[in-house]
C-alpha cells in the first residue's frame, strides 16, 4: 500500500463516521448492520497508519468481531476470520504437517512402491490462516498440494485478495494458552515467518499487507511485549447505556417501535446490574431479543410488546449464573 492509499483509505474511515454500514454474509457470518462510532473508526485508521496490529479489548457482545468486518467493507478488502479456541496453538495460525495423511500414504506405498508422493513434504504442509493473509498466492498454490489446515471462505475472490490484501480477524486470542500469544510476537511485528520443512519464508510484501485485528474478552492477561506491538482500542458501554442500546436496536431494527426498544433495553440492563462481572448481560442478548420479536410478530407493534413479556425472561443471564 503506497503513501497515497494508505491516505485515501484514512480519509475514507475517516469521512463515513457515523454512518451505518450494511455487511455482506461472509461464509458463516451472517449479514448484518453496523454503525461506524468516531473511537473504533479512529483505532482502525491508527493501526492502518502505523502498520500495527488492532487489539480490540471487551467484554462479549460489544461488538469487536464486528469491527473487523465493518474494516475490511470500508476498506474494500476480503474478510477472513479464524477463531480461537483453548487448545489452538500459534503455529496453526502459520502452517501446519498433515502426519495422519502422510502414514496413511506411506502405508500405501510400502505395499505398491511408489514412495515419491511421501517423500515430497511438500504435499503435506498447509497454509494457516497468517499465510493466507500474508501472501494469498503462495497459500492458494500450496494450499493446492494439501488443504487439511485453514481454508478462507468460499465466497472470496482470489483477484480481489491479491490486489487489495484483507482483513484478518483472530478472534478471542485470550482464549488459549499464552504461549499462543507468545508465538505471533515477532510473526506480527515483522509480518514474516519461516517454513522450515519448505526452505521457505512468507513475507507480507508480495500483495498490500493485511489489517490484522485481534479482539480478546480479557478472560486472561495478554503478554506485555504484545499489547506493545499493537494499536489497543477497548470497547466498553458508554455512559448512558440505555440510550445506547436504543440506538443500535433502530440501527438493526429500523422499522421497531422505539417503545419497544426502550422496554427491552430496560428488560436486559435491569438484569445486567444483577449478573456478575464476568457473565453479565449486554448488548448481544438485546440485540438477539429484537431478533426473536422482530421474527415471531414482524411488523405488529402491538403482538411484539405482548412477545417481549413472554420471551424477554429467556434472554436474562442472571437466571443461568450460579449465586
């Protein structure tokens, strides 16, 4: 990305503010709206400008994996997501050996000779989902060759991926191990790694580099050196929540009686002040409560309210927590 585009790309977060973004389905992800706040917007040009990964901090449901879509559609670039899970590890996230494959081949072999395929390891080496970001050719040809590892979603145009770079959200990092967050210390900084196995390095310097965005729930303390390398927004509920919420349910529901909205909103934030701090109800449970009313009485006012009476008590995490 030259000096130039990395300005009109600034200028163009900068100029949509405010603005409520429709987000396309991306594989599993469903499509949805977003509104475009002057902090996240803020954030995501600052890692733009300085080349760093975006750490998005805050509790669930706020909205951080969102912010990595709403990125890559003011961006103009694909979205490609990999979630965390506790016993992913760093070097998934680069490449992986497929060894159940490769003993199977050979198992094969030892009874028809033929033993070139094994002995190539190159057919059994993966692009993870950093590959793919860093360098979308050389992952799609390897990925060719052996696709037990990461896949992108379907729905990505290769073309595109390879003129504008993506958008890479690793989401949930604080969800496994901190050697995880370990491992991608230098792998970020210096947008490269080694594949020993291949004699070969992937650098983020073929196509534009990726926007990397990382979101965590603070479920566990990232290491220090890595909240260094990164740009760090934390998203929290701001000061008068209820009016929050309101607005993003006519964001989402734009059609909803807003005595509704502020009903519902009440419903979740009066349950909130009785969940603890780390399981309390927020803006996702009131989003998906709009949702079921919106699906079971669409467009009749006075049937929603009635739904909301009988529903609004399943959507109360305070219920689920044990004192």
């Amino acid at each position: 990305m030259t000096e130039s585009d990395l300005r009109a790309a600034c200028r163009q977060i900068e100029a949509r503010i405010g603005e409520v973004l429709a987000l396309e389905r991306t594989g599993a992800w469903p499509a949805t709206r977003h509104k475009l706040d002057e902090s996240p917007a803020r954030a995501l040009m600052a890692a733009l400008a300085a080349g760093r990964p975006l750490l998005v901090r805050g509790e669930p449901g706020v909205g951080k994996s969102q912010l990595a879509r709403a990125a890559a559609n003011l961006l103009e670039r694909p979205f490609v997501p990999v979630v965390i899970q506790p016993d992913s590890e760093y070097q998934e996230l680069l490449w992986a050996m497929d060894h159940t494959k490769r003993l199977a081949d050979a198992q094969l072999a030892a009874h028809t000779g033929d033993t070139a395929r094994v002995q190539e390891l190159a057919n059994y080496i993966a692009p993870g989902a950093l590959w793919w970001a860093f360098n979308w050719q050389s992952a799609g040809t390897q990925a060719g060759l052996c696709r037990h590892n990461f896949n992108p979603p379907e729905d990505i145009d290769p073309e595109l991926a390879l003129a504008r770079g993506c958008v890479l959200l690793i989401d949930e990092i604080d969800k496994a191990d901190i050697a995880l967050a370990n491992g991608l210390l230098e792998v970020l900084g210096n947008r490269e790694f080694n594949v020993p196995p291949l004699g070969i390095a992937v650098r983020a310097e073929v196509h534009p580099p990726p926007l990397v965005v990382l979101t965590s729930n603070d479920t566990r303390q990232l290491p220090a050196a890595l909240l260094r390398r990164c740009v760090v927004l934390e998203m929290t509920l701001p000061e008068d929540p209820k009016a929050h919420f309101v607005e993003r349910g006519a964001t989402h529901f734009p059609e909803m009686d807003p005595d509704l909205l502020e009903r519902a909103a009440e419903q979740i934030l009066g349950d909130r002040e009785a969940c603890p701090d780390n399981a309390r109800t927020g803006l996702a449970e009131y989003l998906d409560l709009l949702r079921a009313l919106d699906e079971v009485a669409k467009g009749e006012t006075a049937e929603q309210h009635l739904w909301l009476d009988r529903l609004g008590v399943y959507f109360l995490k305070s219920r689920a927590v044990p004192s």
